[in-house]
DNA sequence: TGTACATCAGTGAACGCGCGTTCACTGATGTAC
DNA sequence: TGTACATCAGTGAACGCGCGTTCACTGATGTAC
C-alpha cells in the first residue's frame, strides 16, 4: 500500500486526503462501487474513520472525488496513448493514427478497469466541480488536428465529436459490462472506427 | 403498491417471486441500485425476510433477476414504439422510421429511467440465463427490413448492427449517467443517428 | 533562540442502525384413498 | 365426500456484523514575541 510523505511524526499523515482517495480508487477497482466505504479505507490506511471527516463531508462525497479521479485518469491514458503514436510521412495518416489511438485509449481503459469506468459515469449527487472535462478537450484538440490535416469539414467537426464520443463510449460501456465478450470486441471496434469515419471524414 | 392475486388467504402468497421481482425494480427505480436489499424489498411485499429465500439464493441472485427483468423491459418498448410508426407511400420511408423507432425507444428508456438502465448493464456476478437478448433480435429484424427494402447491403448489416447498438447504447449511457444535459440531447441524437445512416446505408 | 499558545489533524469510544442469512417452527394446500 | 398426511411457503426470532457519523479529547505543528 502506498503511503505517502510523512512529516517525522505517525500522528499527522502529511497528505491524508490525496492518500485516500487513491486508495479509495484501488478498493473499487479491485471489488467494485459498492464495496467503498468509509470504516474499509480508514482501515487500508491506518487512519481512524473519523479521520476522514477532516477532508470529506461523507462518503457520498469521497464516492464523487473517486469518480472525478478516475475521469482524469482516462484522459491521461488517452494523452499518452496519442503521444506514443510516432511520425507518418504524411500528416493525414498521422492525425487518424492519433485520433484512432485516443478512442482505443478509452475502450482500453474500460477493459482493464470495468468497476472503474463504472464508477466514472455512475449518477453522482454529489460531484466535485463541474470544469470541461479533460477528455473532452483531448478529443476537441484531435478534431482540430483532422481538420487542419483537411480530413474533416470544420463545419463537421461538432457532429464527428458528438458522434465519436458516443459510440466510443456506447463499445466501452458494454465491454466493461461484459456485454459483449473479448470474442466480439475486435469487430464492434472495427465497426465503430470505420463507422465514424465514414460517417465524417471528407473523402 | 401491487400486491398479485392472492389464494384466499394471507399466508400464502400466491406469486411471491414475481411480486418480489416487480418491488425491487420499482425500488431502484425510484432509489439507485445500491438500496436494493432482502429487507427492504420484504417489507415493502409484507412479507418476512426470510420468505424471499425460499425464490431466492441471495441478494446477488435477486440484482441479477432484476437486471434480466429490465432488459426485457427495454426491449419490449422498443417493439412497442416501432409497431406504433404507421404506414408511409415508400417502404425505404417505413423501415428507416422504424428502426430509428427502435433506438429512440432504447435512449428513452435510459432517460425515463436513468437508475433501471444503470442496473440492466452493470456487471453482474449471477445472471439469470444467457439466452440472445430480446433487444439485439429486435435490432437484427429492424436491419433484415432494411435490407429488403434497399436501403441495406447484406454485407454491410453486421457492421450496421455493431455500430448502430454501440452508438445508441453510448448515447443513452452519457445521458442516464447526467454526463450529457437535456439540452445538449438533440445534438447528440441528430448525430447518431444520421452518422450510423452515413455510414451503413447505401445510398 | 526560547517560550506561550492558537490551530490543526489526528484518536478512541460510542451511538443506533439496518443488513444478509440461518433455523426450527407452523399454517395452508393439495393429493391419495 | 371425508380424512390422513406429505409437501410447500410462509413466520418469527436470533446470529453476528460492519456500517456512517458524532463528540470530547489530545498530540503535533507553526507562529508571535
């Protein structure tokens, strides 16, 4: 378990908020939504329950820091992922290869944590400010990249979003729901990928 | 509160399962997931806790049977709404109004009920049957019209199935989970389904 | 540099509660004769 | 049609548990002088 920067002493933590949400974050991942609590996460901590209320209102409200996390998280892994897609001779190709990777980035990350991407998009009473959210300025950043490389209509790119983002998110969300098994994934990913850029890429 | 037919007396119940069933998916409907319990459902049947064991593993198997119940439910409204588009001159004008029936119906759902939508996909450990969903032989039918009225190569119907259910289901996921608002709907709808028509019909 | 003191971030005990599940039981039902 | 009896579907009490939250407290920290 990781245990952050402590100051000299055992009694003040040094970063206890940060500490638990990211361990709040790993009990989820690993037993799913409804096994977070405020008593399991003092306890993986070392920390005293009451403790917690020092940085949380109630668990509602850690349940939402955990939920703002992780949607950070997701589109970290999507920066990374079309940082790593290397030069093309022509810009074209590499701005697909770098829109592509973003969207497999996505679905990527629900595979490997389903109870995460649940907790991600779970109805939120209580959520940690509203900001633009980063992926979605990942993907508006990408769009500007097509259309400068003159594969998309900038007076598309509002409908190439709209439309990406939510057949990406529709093939993640029946992964990690295992609706659909790994057998069909390869297809319903190629079907979605096409699929939007037929639907808006200029020919 | 629905109470079935009862057999003249009060102790036994008659159709407890299914009255059971009924309850508990009123009550995440009304209350999210995480409230339903044996209790809470059993005091609401007014019944014993108890009594639920006799239809019932546990608590799990009962989530399980609920999110069955649900999925049905979709789909049965998905029928409905596509039985309710009347005739039109041209059978190309019909099929594509019923099958954006279908997937209009499938997001209205998740509008209506927000709560019942995240319980039919969320990751279930005991679930009741996998018999081939009623929904996605809705959709395989809808696209088989499509096809016989010209509007759909054979070829590219799978596509259009994977697509088309990826698309809707993100759709309806981004607006039961609050992430997409009332009125940025439209514009999301708009470009679904025209995207999954660009994409997949022959023109 | 040393000391007094306010502030901060923890402790530890207790609260009341509702939970899932079990068990021996009992009342009602339906069937065999 | 009436009766004995097995089966079924409930009851009611109890189990141990872990939960979120509160409160008066105390040890550590940092600041003013």
């Amino acid at each position: 378990m990781l245990t952050p920067l402590r100051k000299g002493s055992d009694y003040h933590h040094g970063d206890l908020r940060d500490a638990v949400i990211q361990v709040a974050r790993d009990l989820v991942a690993n037993e799913g939504v409804s096994s977070l609590g405020i008593r399991r996460v003092a306890l993986r901590v070392n920390v005293t329950p009451a403790a917690l209320y020092r940085h949380f209102e109630s668990l509602e409200q850690l349940r939402g820091e955990v939920s703002g996390r992780v949607r950070n998280e997701m589109a970290e892994m999507m920066i990374l992922a079309r940082e790593k897609v290397g030069p093309a001779t022509l810009s074209k190709t590499r701005s697909r290869a770098r829109f592509s990777a973003i969207g497999d980035a996505y679905v990527a990350y629900a595979r490997k944590f389903p109870r995460l991407f649940e907790i991600a998009f779970l109805t939120c009473d209580a959520l940690p400010e509203t900001e633009e959210s980063l992926a979605w300025r990942t993907l508006e950043e990408s769009l500007e990249e097509l259309i400068n490389s003159g594969l998309l209509e900038r007076r598309k790119s509002l409908k190439a979003a709209t439309l990406a983002w939510s057949s990406i998110h529709g093939l993640a969300s029946l992964v990690a729901s295992q609706t659909i098994s790994n057998k069909e994934y390869p297809l319903f990913r190629k079907s979605v990928l096409d699929g939007v850029q037929d639907a808006v890429f200029a020919r």
